[in-house]
C-alpha cells in the first residue's frame, strides 16, 4: 500500500490542485484535506504537506495565523513522531512561523522569518533553479536526490526573503539547515539568480530532525515537460507523452515518494 | 445580455413628470416618462433606482445594441454565444466527453480610475464570477491595460495600483494570469482603461446556464457569499456617466470593495457545488452578482427562462442593520452569486457552502440563503419588512430601453477596400496617388528625409514605452499558479495552458488594440485589433477558435463617439468575417472621458482564444539555434509607417496607414500554423509594436537565459539601399510573422520556397549581436546586451516616483 499524504488547505490556499496531482505523478496516495477535516482522520496520514496560497489572507505576517490552525496540531505530532511534512511556498512561511523549521537545536519557536522581498517589496513570479546545499541524507524528503542537485521551479511570493539575526543566519548554515540555494541553470549560486534578496541565497531550510522541509519556489509548477522552457521541452517538440511526463520539478516529489516507501 | 424587445427612445415624450424626485438617479426625463406610464404610477424609490441600474448604459447596452447585433457570433465551434454572463467555444474531445473553453471580456476602467487598487481588483473579481457561474473551473486571466504616459504623476500612480490590485486579486484565488498588454497614451490621462478576460474549462454536458431551468416555478433562489453593505451603490449608474474630478470622492463610494480572499472559498465550494449536482443529475441555474446587485442577477435569472420572481430583501444578510432596501436590492456588493435550485436540494447546497467550506467564519456574515421564489407570473417583486417596495413586469425591467444615437463618422482615413481581399497586392508606389492619401505620403516623406538609420535609431523604437519590456509589471502576476501553465506571461506572444490533466489539448489566449491606431481610425483599429489578436495566438502555434470584444468609448451622446464606436464595430465585423471566426462575448465601456470632454482614443480591445490539439506542437520567440535562416511571412506591404512606434517616436503625426490585405493576412496563419506542427518552424514572433527590427531584437531577448544568439538582417543588403527604405522596411507595423526556420530539409521547407509572402530576412549567428546590413556602406551592429538595456530600461522604474 502507498503512503497517505494529505494535501493541506487552509482558507486562502491556493495550489492544492498541482501539488495533489505532482505527489499522485509519483505514486504516492494525496488527498486535498479541508480546515474542517476531522483531526482524528488528519492524524492517520503518513505525511503532510502544505501548499501555496495566500493562508487566511496572510494577516499578520505570511503563514502567521495558519500555524494556529487546528490542522497544524496534527503536522506538530507528526512531526514530532518523525512524520515527513514538506511546506512550499506559502506552506514553508507556515512552518516558519510554526517554529516547525529550522527549529535549530531541536529548539520550536520562532527562530527565522521570510519577509518582504527585495528590493520592491511586492510579489514577483519569476522562473528559478534550486540546488541541495545539504548532503541528500540530511534531511529525509531530499534523501533520494543526487548530491548537489538543481531543482527548478517558480518563486511566486511576496515574502520570501528569509530574514533571522546574525547569530542564527551563521547557525542554520554551520548545523546544516540550510537545504536549498538559489542558483542559475547550470547550478551556480550567483546575487543574480535570488529572486528576493533572501539571506544566504536560502530557497528552502530543514529542521534539526531532517523530517521537516520549508521551501519557498514551487517546483510542483514546473513539474511537467510542457512547463518547461529548456532542453527537455525541445526534444519533447511533437511527442505529446513526452510533452505530459512529469520530469524537473517532480524530482523532489519522488524523492519524497521514495522516502515514503 | 439578454436581448429582448425593448422600447425604442425617439422621439420626446411628453406627459407630466413624477412629483416624487429622485436625486441621484441618472434616468432621463423620458426614461422617467415610460416608467410612469408602463406602471400606471409614480415607481417607488426602489423601482426607480432598479430602473436606473438596470436600464443603465453599463447593463442595457441601450445605446450599442442595435449595433453589436452586426457582429458575427456563430460558428460550428461555438456552444454558446453572446447572451448569458460568458460565451462557451468547442476545445475538443477527450475520453468520450466535449469540453468547451468558457470566455468572458469586461471593463472596469471607471473605478479603476477612481479608485485604482480596488477598482482593477473588483474587475477581477467580477469577470471570475462570469466563467465560474457557467459551472466553469477558472484556468486563467488576460488584462490589457491602458494608461496616461508615465510622466504624469497621476497616471503613474494609477497604473501602479491597477497593476497591484490585479495582482492582489488575481493571485489570491489561484488563477493565472497567463497574457496581457500595456499601452501608454495621452489620450488616458483621465480615463484608464483596465479591461479583464477570464478562461474556463467545462464539459458540455456539465454547463450551468445563467437563468431559471424550465419547470422551476416555485424553486429557490440562493444568494450565497459576502453579506450585502453600502459598497458599489449606484455602480452600474456610475459607469455610465462622465467622470468628473469634482465628484471624485462621491463616486468613490460607488466602487466595490474585493475580498479575494472570500471568493477563493466561493470559488473552491461551488466547485464542490458542481460536483455534487452532476451526482445527483440535476439542471439548476447559477449567475453573478453583478451590475444591478441582487435585483439585477436575480430579475435576469428568472426572465430568462421565462419567470418571474419574489425577493424578501429582509432574508439577505446585511453588514449592518437598517440598510435601505434600495441599497440591499441594487447595491454591488462584491463576492455575490445566485443559484435557482429545487428546494429538495436547498438544504445540500447551503450544508456545502455554509458548513462543509464554512463561509460564515470566512467572512463576516457572509453565507448562503434563501431569499426568494421563482414564481410563473411574469412580475418582479421585492418585499421589505413585509412591504412591497418594488412590483413591476419583470420583461419591461430587463429588456430595457434603446436608443438609436445619432452618429457622424470621421472622413476615414482607411477605406475597408473590397479590392484588398482577393488576392490583390497593393504596391507602394501606388500608394501616393491615392488623392485622400497624398497629404499623409508626403508628411511621412518628410520625416523620413530629415532621419538617417543610425545605431541610436533603433534604441529609440526599443526603448519606446509601447516596446520595451513588461517585465516589472508582468512579475507581479502569478503566471503559473494551478501548475498548468505551459506558456506563461512575457514568454511569447500569446499565454498557453494546460486544462484537461493527462491531455494534449491546450488554450491560448493573445490580445490585439493598439490606441494609436484608435487615434487614426476606429475602423482601422478594430480590424487590426482583430488580426493583431488572432496573430498572437498563431504565432505560438494555435488555431484561432472564438473573439472577445471590450468596446471602450466615450460620450454616446456625442455624435462624433458614436461614430467611431459605430465604425469599430464595422471594422470587428468586417476582420472577423474575412478569418469566419465568432465573437463569443464582449462588452461596451462608454463614457471614458474627463468632465472637460477629451476622450479617449476610442479603444475597441479584441481577445482571440486559440486550441492547441497538442502541446508538443507549440513555439515562442526563443531563438533555438545560430546559423538557420529568418524568414518574414507577410503579404506585400506599401511601408506605410502611420500609427506606428516610429510615428510616435519621430513625430510623425497622420502618416499613412498600411492597407490590411485580407488575401495574405488569411492565408499566413494557415501557413505559419503547419510550418510549427511538421516542427520546420523553431520560433515565431509576430511582427507589432516596433516593427520587423524589435521583433527580431526580442527573439534574441528571449533566448538570454540559456544560449546566447544573435542574427544578421541582410534581406535588405542591396547596392544604393537608402536609409528611408530600410528604415521602413525595419519599422513598419504592417503586421505578419518572423519565423527561424529548421535547417532540416522538408515537405514544409520547400513550401515556404514557394510561399509568395516569405521573405527570406537574415540568419542567426553565434555572435552576440544585431546586425543590419545595408549594401555597400557599412553594416549598423549593436551587441543584444545594449539592445536588452535599452528595452528593459524604460519600466524597470514603474514603481519610482510614486507620489505621496
């Protein structure tokens, strides 16, 4: 039997579709579960993750109120059991503010923050490659990823500019949490390929355990060979199943799948 | 809209005016009149305000109808037509199911001025809830947008919070917004213009219509979503009046708040919605809370299926208490849908939206209810308190008045000729002895004798700010939200996405209006706006299936507006006949023009939504590879530089319009469409704004990320070659195609030899460049890095200067 993953929405989330479709692309059983879900039937998942979207309204702050959500009481056992819980995009600023990640030291409050993008302060939908700034092994979901490999996806945020003091910026690098880069195609990590201004270049942080991953792009968008604008959408070029097979992105889904396995 | 018959305003009536006065009521004396004599009373302040939103210009098309009516709506693609909130065209048919792509076109170009942020942001929310209604899931948004030059501090602040408001809006509900085009003119200093299209997805056989199913006399009526306040009071009424900057603060009033926030719940509990009606088999109707608020939607639901219906405005949940019961029947309260249900299914439906997806925590007092009957008598009727505050026929409420205005068509600058569709070809030097012409020619001569085609020349066009980049402004949109985006914004000229999961089919959607054709002539610019949109579709390898039109105009009471709206709708007509495609939707915007009388220049704004039976047969600009030859697919052009960027940029002021022939336009996107699916063409731009020399520029652009091509231009490269006719040769905007063409040798590869409209342009080349050839005198080189500069500079500051 696959593993059960439960597709999280909260009032304002918006990419439970793509991400139910991209964790279904790799075998794995996904399920959208609604705010007003029965917590018991949350608790029996094997893995959660938390989609993009606007999360009541991202008052407050971004992923702020959603980390007080019912649901999320069943993320914070989980995750404490050892359960696999992936947040993108607005489902990463959730796990931030859920002291969920990087929760350096084993440590739940609130440690780091993604805040407004630079320089204009504004949402920005735009095209970008992350690469694995972790051995593979260090954090369960990228486990199944080759070394140092480049993942591409759209950073579309408003706030995804991780932001934390000194002392912690130089901790979530030196204990390991720092997951995800951003970088160019060819896997560089130049000021020109962050999107937002983020601290350290960061796209994406563990937590201590290495069950919890906090990702800000969305590869779930550029998951498919016709979401693509490089090679692989050239070659594909009059083979309509080439054209639809899930490839780019959908790396880190299967390395979740195999995970789950 | 619904069309029925309507009494004609002509002649003036006479007959004493109600002792009741209704200030703030836009309705005319006459209207007044009719009123009072249809009902055999003075109406009631409900009634008259009902009567003044719905017999607005805004929701009758009282004074466009008679005109819109010679418009084209029928093809054998087409499932529904103009008439309820969205038009429906075929996509194709996967696993034994027809699915059809739903279309709607709105304007929300008077709060957006008035309002910026929560003006264009409420236009998104509205044309969402027209897809959605059709029992729809939304799968993407297009804006094309018009504003006042940069320059002016007013202009730029309300482009920024247009810009933002959609942003805010349409990335909050999780719909991408996949095209768009921004124009900048003076002509829209005072009046902005913020025109939205939304595309869906439905099976044929799960549509919902927007109107009372046969046999639904007795059913409920359920008003479902934000509780009704004071907001958007008298909106229909305002979009149909002359701004004026005295009234700037009144009139905010009159604009909706959004709340994107809300209607992503709608939106995903009237998915649940749909789902559980197909379940259970049942035809029910479903439409927008629009123009004309609750008395709008629910008298247009019922008369068109041929009812009538009673309201009890007490069961519509208010924001506050003791609002009037004029406000709660016509206010515009935004995030507002009506479903007609038999009352066996009432309690399911209100569980699903009440409970299931919890509206009433959602949003304050924001729920689903039942607030009314569809009833067989043919009257419409509202109660308050017990009370009927408004009881009239329900026919004479919506079929509305109309007016024949009185139009005085400009000397057209173009003639439609009838020589032009066969395949005749007009030759340039015929050009100047066409005596209405002449003036123009030599104007034209003139500017081109005082330039020399220099380097700097070309930086001038590219960083003109119809040219340069959208980049700035196009980031703000979430392009690829639902992960189906196969073509995002700024990638090529049309956006393209994905919506049958597991299939080949794809939708393209690209736009077409350029108002500085408008300037010129409104027949001139409709036709091209049509072709221009149609274009944009093939150039990514579509098959055009439907139009959309957006009708934006000024004062229909002066003569000279409705001329030009009038020879738009010839010119929509005349283009859209000549390729047989269908308008499907549209809509009309009147009254954009300030208080002191300068209108816009009147802007007939065309969608065209292409099929794509496969993804896998689809191009951008992108440059693929250096060393394959440039090819320029376009009929013979006169060089006619009128209207164009370089007019604009060089002052050239009334120069010459190219001459549209039907005859090539017709056969390049056949053409160009085969060439993309044998795979011989590699990339394709269409040629616009700018001219042959920036469309060539922005497929060098495109390929920046990855490889890095340049291209040689040489087609040109003759001895004694003058500056003045490679400059329009270079920045003509006589429409056609650039295509990179595989070296492959094939079936299409010797058919493009002998096409009789393709001209072999120039090659790419490894180096880094651009470069023009010009016969003996030495070749004009720029590196693509200063051409990118120049191009992408001019919006990089969008958001500077934002006044305080």
């Amino acid at each position: 039997m696959s593993a059960r993953v439960a597709v999280l929405v909260f009032p304002g989330t918006n990419s439970e579709e793509e991400t139910v479709r991209a964790c279904r692309a790799v075998g794995l059983e996904a399920d959208a579960v609604h705010w007003n879900a029965d917590l018991d039937e949350v608790r029996r998942f094997d893995a959660y993750v938390l989609p993009g979207g606007f999360a009541y309204e991202d008052r407050v702050r971004a992923g702020a109120i959603a980390a007080h959500d019912r649901l999320m009481t069943a993320v914070r056992e989980g995750a404490a059991e050892g359960k696999l819980v992936l947040g993108i995009c607005n489902g990463a600023q959730v796990l931030l503010e859920a002291g969920l990640a990087p929760a350096l030291g084993g440590d739940s409050s609130i440690q780091a923050g993604f805040a407004k993008n630079a320089p204009l302060g504004k949402f920005r939908s735009t095209h970008v490659h992350v690469k694995l700034a972790i051995p593979p092994e260090r954090c369960a979901i990228t486990a199944h990823l080759a070394p140092n490999a480049v993942i591409p996806g759209w950073a579309s945020h408003g706030e995804g500019r991780l932001a934390a003091h000194d002392d912690v910026l130089a901790r979530i690098e030196r204990e390991g949490h720092l997951a995800f880069v951003y970088c160019d195609a060819s896997g560089e990590t130049t000021t020109e390929a962050i999107p937002n201004g983020s601290a350290l270049g960061a796209a994406g942080l563990v937590n201590a355990a290495g069950n919890v991953l906090a990702i800000m792009p969305h590869p779930e968008r550029d998951a498919w060979t016709f979401n693509h604008h490089d090679d692989s959408r050239e070659r594909a070029r009059g083979n309509a199943n080439a054209m639809l097979a899930p490839s780019g992105g959908i790396a880190l889904f299967e390395s979740l799948a195999k995970a789950l396995r | 809209m619904p069309m029925r018959n309507s009494t004609r305003l002509g002649r003036r009536r006479t007959g004493p005016l109600p002792k009741a006065s209704f200030p703030g009521i836009g309705l005319s004396d006459d209207e007044i009149r009719l009123i009072t004599e249809r009902l055999g009373r003075e109406p009631t302040l409900v009634e008259a305000h009902a009567f003044d939103a719905q017999w607005s210009e805004h929701c009758s098309y009282k004074s466009s109808r008679a005109h819109l009516a010679r418009l084209p709506t029928d093809g054998p693609d087409v499932i529904l037509g103009p008439g309820q909130d969205a038009g429906i065209v075929r996509l194709g048919e996967w696993k034994g199911e027809t699915y059809g792509i739903v279309i709607a076109h709105e304007s929300h170009n008077h709060p957006s001025q008035v309002v910026p942020f929560e003006g264009a942001a409420t236009g998104i929310g509205g044309i969402v809830r027209d897809v959605l209604c059709m029992g729809a899931r939304v799968i993407a948004l297009a804006d094309p947008l018009r504003f006042g030059p940069l320059d002016d501090p007013h202009s730029r602040y309300v482009a920024q919070g247009v810009v933002d408001g959609i942003a805010a809006y349409g990335n909050a509900i999780g719909v991408p917004t996949i095209a768009g085009d921004v124009y900048f003119h003076d002509g829209f200093r005072d009046n902005c213009l913020v025109n939205v299209v939304a595309l869906g997805i439905v099976k044929e056989s799960e549509i919902i219509h927007s109107c009372a199913p046969a046999g639904s006399d007795g059913w409920d009526i359920v008003l479902i979503g934000k509780a009704t306040d004071r907001s958007g009071f008298g909106g229909a009424a305002f979009s149909s009046l002359v701004l004026d900057e005295k009234d700037a603060e009144a009139n905010k009033s009159a604009v909706q708040v959004p709340d994107p926030f809300l209607k992503n719940v709608i939106m995903r509990a009237s998915y649940r919605a749909f789902d559980v009606i197909r379940e259970l088999g049942l035809t029910v109707g479903f439409k927008d809370l629009g123009a004309g608020g609750i008395m709008g939607c629910t008298a247009e639901l019922a008369a068109s299926g041929g009812f009538g219906a009673r309201i009890a405005l007490d069961r519509c949940l208010t924001s506050q208490p003791d609002l009037p019961a004029a406000v709660i029947a016509v206010g515009e309260t935004q995030e507002r849908l009506a479903w007609v249900v038999p009352p066996s299914f009432t309690p399911r439906l209100l569980q699903i939206y009440n409970e299931e997806f919890s509206l009433p925590q959602i949003a304050r007092h924001a729920q689903a209810a039942v607030i009314g009957t569809i009833t067989a008598e043919k009257e419409y009727v509202l109660t308050h308190h017990g009370a009927e505050v408004m009881h009239v026929p329900i026919d004479f409420l919506t079929a509305g008045v109309r007016y024949d205005r009185d139009y005085k068509r400009r000397r057209p600058r173009y003639r439609i000729d009838e020589d032009l569709i066969i395949d005749e070809v007009l030759i340039a030097d015929d050009e100047p002895e066409r005596a209405a012409d002449k003036f123009s020619w030599r104007r034209q001569a003139e500017v081109l004798t005082r330039l020399t085609f220099d380097r700097d020349l070309a930086l001038k066009v590219l960083s003109h700010p119809d040219v340069a980049s959208r980049r700035t402004i196009y980031e703000r949109f979430d392009s690829v939200v639902r992960g189906a985006t196969s073509i995002p914004s700024g990638y090529a000229d049309a956006g393209v996405v994905v919506p049958i999961p597991g299939s080949p089919f794809a939708v393209a959607i690209g736009l077409g209006g350029n108002p500085r054709y408008s300037r010129l002539d409104a027949c001139y610019a409709a036709e091209q706006a049509v072709c221009e949109a149609l274009r944009n579709v093939v150039a990514v390898g579509a098959r055009p299936a439907a139009l959309t039109d957006c009708l934006n105009f000024g004062n229909p009471e002066d003569a000279r507006q409705m001329g030009d709206f009038v020879a738009a709708v010839d010119g929509l007509r005349f283009a859209a006949s000549q390729f047989g495609l269908p308008f499907v939707s549209g809509n009309v915007s009147f009254y954009n023009q300030s208080a002191s009388g300068e209108s816009i220049p009147g802007s007939p704004i065309v969608a065209c939504v292409g099929v794509i039976d496969d993804v896998s047969h689809t191009v951008t600009p992108a440059f693929h590879r250096s060393g394959n030859k440039l090819y320029y697919i376009a009929g013979l052009s006169s060089n006619a530089l009128g209207g164009s960027v370089f007019a604009d940029v060089f002052g050239l002021e009334n120069g010459p319009l190219q001459p549209i022939a039907y005859g090539d336009v017709r056969r390049e996107p056949n053409f160009v469409r085969s060439g993309i699916t044998a795979g011989a063409i590699l990339s394709c731009h269409d040629v616009s704004d700018g001219g042959v020399f920036a469309t060539v520029a922005e497929m060098a652009f495109a390929t920046r990320n990855g490889l890095r091509i340049g291209a040689e231009l040489s087609s040109f490269d003759l001895e004694g070659v003058s500056d003045k006719v490679l400059i329009t040769e270079y920045f003509n905007e006589g429409g056609g195609f650039v295509i990179e063409a595989s070296d492959v040798f094939d079936e299409w590869s010797a058919q493009l030899e002998h096409y009789r409209g393709a001209w072999e342009l120039g090659t790419t080349t490894q180096a880094y460049e651009l470069t023009v050839r010009r016969g003996e005198r030495p070749s004009l080189r720029w590196t693509v890095d200063e051409l990118y500069e120049a191009w992408s500079d001019p919006l990089r500051t969008f958001y500077e200067g934002v006044p305080a």
